[in-house]
C-alpha cells in the first residue's frame, strides 16, 4: 500500500495547489494522500494565523470534489500545534470535518531568555520533552515530526545556516537529549492516546533505533513525507523500509 499523509499545498506554506496535488498522487498511482495544511491560530506565521474555519471548510470541499472527479483517495486534515498541555485549540466544527489531525511541536511555550547560536539549551529542550510527552498523549491522529524539524528557529541567527545544517543539527539534538529512558515514556503515551508516530519523508527521521523501540511497544506509525513542493509527494522510502525491517503497523483508524 503506497500512501503519503502529511502534503502541503499553496493554502498554507507549501507550493503546489490542491489539483496539483492530486493530479500527482494519481500520476504515482498512490493507494491514499492526506491534504495536510497548516491551521493553528497561534502559529507565528500571520498568513496561517488568520485562515478561519469557514475559509477551511471550503478548502475541504474542494478537495474531496476534485478527489472523487480523479479517483484519487484523498484525506483532508490538518497540521496544527497545540498548547503546552498537548490539549488542540480548534472548534469542534473543524474537530469534527477532519480526517486526520496531525499535531507537531512547531514551537515551545519558553519565557527565559534564548541566545541565537546557542543550541544546547538544556532547559528549552527539556520543556520540548515535555511539551511533546503530553501531546503524545493527548488529541489528535498523528505526531509529526517528533526527531525532525524541531523548534531551533528562536537558536539559530537568521543567515547563518544551511537547510541541510539545520536538519543535521536537529539530529545531534535528537541523540542527545531524547534518550531510551525518555523514549520508554513516550511509547506509553503513544500507546494511552493511540496516536501513531510520523516516519517523516523530509527529514528522514526518527533515527533506526527508535523505530526498534516504538515497534517493540506496540507503537502504530504514520507515514508521511511532508511535502510542500510537487517531487517530494510520495518520498517516504525509508519510513517504508523500517517499517518493513521491523514490521511495523500503520495507522489506518481514521474518522
């Protein structure tokens, strides 16, 4: 089964539009997509804080016409990031429309002072641990992203490095602060909220050995490439090699 659930289209930050999109899933024969974009009220991007719920609503339908018109499988959903405690902030209307959430630490309530360049900030990272704890455990159908595209944009000097410097930095962060001891926990909030963990396309994250661990707990796993241009639609190579080294399951349970 060939799917991708987490793409990005031009309603949020990605590139293509949703025809685009589709068109292409039905070019690379994709059994199902999952539409994906970004709605958070709280994002400090003000083009994704102010899309509104009838605005998505309609982006929905549009979707699911152009989907059947195509025959092509599409799930519409969102991406969004939710308060410390891991609780969603969205109505129940767009609650309810959804059918997939995919919650990702895109930023960490912190009030103590950061310094650009200073990147092993162990208090920061512990309030990431826990932020993503309690999101692991709470609502939603999906965590994004848990090893990749972490929170370093209040660290890094605007300027100064390279996407790739930036994807390797995120990995040291990763190995050093998300230990076996750490990952135990999360495995049990995973398992306590069913959410599925993201083997993320982009980033090629989480790290081997934490496959190994999630699938030994019985941890479900969602694959998704995180595309926001048109070439990475369908990327999740090694999400789909671990989780057939390790045989893993997919999260297929959607509303």
């Amino acid at each position: 089964m060939k799917i991708d659930l987490h793409i990005h289209t031009n309603f949020s930050d990605g590139q293509p539009t949703y025809k685009e999109v589709i068109d292409k899933a039905k070019e690379l024969r994709m059994d199902c997509i999952a539409i994906t974009d970004h709605f958070d009220n709280y994002d400090p991007s003000p083009h994704i804080r102010k899309i509104g719920d009838d605005e998505l609503i309609e982006f929905y339908e549009k979707i699911k016409s152009y989907a059947e018109l195509k025959e092509q499988k599409v799930l519409c959903g969102i991406e969004t990031c939710t308060d410390f405690k891991g609780d969603l902030r969205i109505s129940d209307r767009v609650y309810q429309a959804s059918e997939i959430i995919i919650t990702s630490v895109h930023y960490v309530e912190y009030n103590e002072e950061l310094v650009q360049g200073e990147y092993y900030n162990d208090k920061y990272w512990e309030a990431f641990k826990q932020k993503l704890l309690n999101m692991a455990g709470s609502e939603g159908h999906v965590q994004g992203h848990p090893e990749g595209y972490l929170p370093i944009n209040p660290l890094i000097k605007p300027g100064t490095t390279t996407y790739e410097e930036r994807k390797a930095l995120c990995r040291e962060i990763s190995v050093r602060y998300l230990d076996n001891i750490y990952l135990e926990e999360l495995a049990e909030r995973f398992l306590l909220s069913n959410k599925a963990y993201e083997l993320h396309g982009a980033t090629g994250t989480p790290r081997e050995s934490v496959v190994e661990l999630m699938t030994s707990k019985g941890v479900k796993f969602s694959i998704g490439s995180d595309a926001h241009i048109l070439d990475w639609i369908g990327k999740n190579q090694l999400g789909e090699e671990m989780i057939n080294k390790y045989k893993g399951s997919l999260f297929r349970s959607f509303r």
